[in-house]
C-alpha cells in the first residue's frame, strides 16, 4: 500500500542517519525478517497483508515513540493543516504553497540529525516555483525575483513584500 511505501521510506531514512538505532528496511533485510513483520496467520489472500503497518512491528517501544518526532509523515503550515513529507527520494521533502508559508521563519529540521527538510514551494496552481533548504535566506533573498514572477502569473494572490510580517 501506499501507507506501506511510506513508513518504509521513513524507516529507510532514519536508518540512513542512525544505522544503530532504526532497522534495516532494504529488500534483503526484510525478507530475512519476514515472520517478524507480517502475520501469515492471519492472512487468507496476499491482499490481506498489511505490510505498512507490519513494519512497525520492527521496532522497539522507543523507536515507536521516536519515529513520529524524528520522521513525522507530516507537517504543520502556519494555520494549523498538516501537508504531507515525502521521504521516498531517500531525504525528508515537504511540498507546500508558497503563500501557506507565509510568517514562517523557521526551517523545519529532521532526524537525529537534524537535517533540513527540502521545502518545495508551490504556486497557487500547486506547480514547482522553487526549492529551498533555508527558508528564512529564501525570505530575505530570492523570494524578491519569485515574488515578481509570480506576481505576474497569479495577480489574484497576495504577494506581500513582507513575508514575514503578520
């Protein structure tokens, strides 16, 4: 499933930072853990077996509760409504509109280590405007020239000069 794909690349990408601490997701990997993953028991057809959240069960209690703070399959745009974080490239990437960015000064980080999350921002028309992984130098750098241009393309959005400002 779908679901299934994305714990996995979450897992995936957590492994890759800390090797130690989050279980191998690879095919090889998790056909040698097989029982430890998915019930058989339980299953009359192969379309009975939930995968996603049978890779859950490769976890430890702690991991279980780390997983949604390191690796969390969404995030929060100013306003509250979550938008979905893509991992399946092997990095954290959060597609979101420009304009629901709006007053956010922060740069989300990522994982034990850290890591900041690729921001690609969208237009009104939810097409790439441009991609980032330092939104406040986003704000006071570039924003200027993808203002104008989007200024042009979408004159029914506001395109504030601020940003920043509330």
């Amino acid at each position: 499933t779908t679901d299934g794909l994305a714990i996995r690349a979450r897992l995936a990408w957590l492994n890759a930072q800390d090797p130690s601490g989050w279980p191998d997701v690879s095919d090889a990997a998790l056909l040698d853990r097989l029982p430890d993953w998915v019930d058989m028991g339980s299953a009359k057809r192969p379309g009975d077996i939930a995968a996603g959240k049978g890779l859950l069960h490769l976890l430890d209690w702690q991991q279980r509760s780390a997983i949604d703070e390191l690796a969390p399959a969404s995030l929060d745009v100013p306003g509250g409504s979550p938008r979905t974080v893509d991992y399946s490239s092997g990095r954290p990437v959060w597609s979101v509109r420009l304009q629901h960015l709006f007053g956010l000064d922060t740069h989300p980080l990522l994982g034990p280590n850290r890591t900041p999350v690729t921001i690609e921002l969208l237009t009104p028309a939810n097409r790439p405007a441009q991609t980032t992984n330092d939104l406040p130098g986003f704000w006071r750098g570039s924003y200027a020239a993808v203002r104008s241009d989007l200024r042009g393309r979408y004159p029914k959005h506001a395109w504030p000069e601020d940003p920043l400002a509330p």
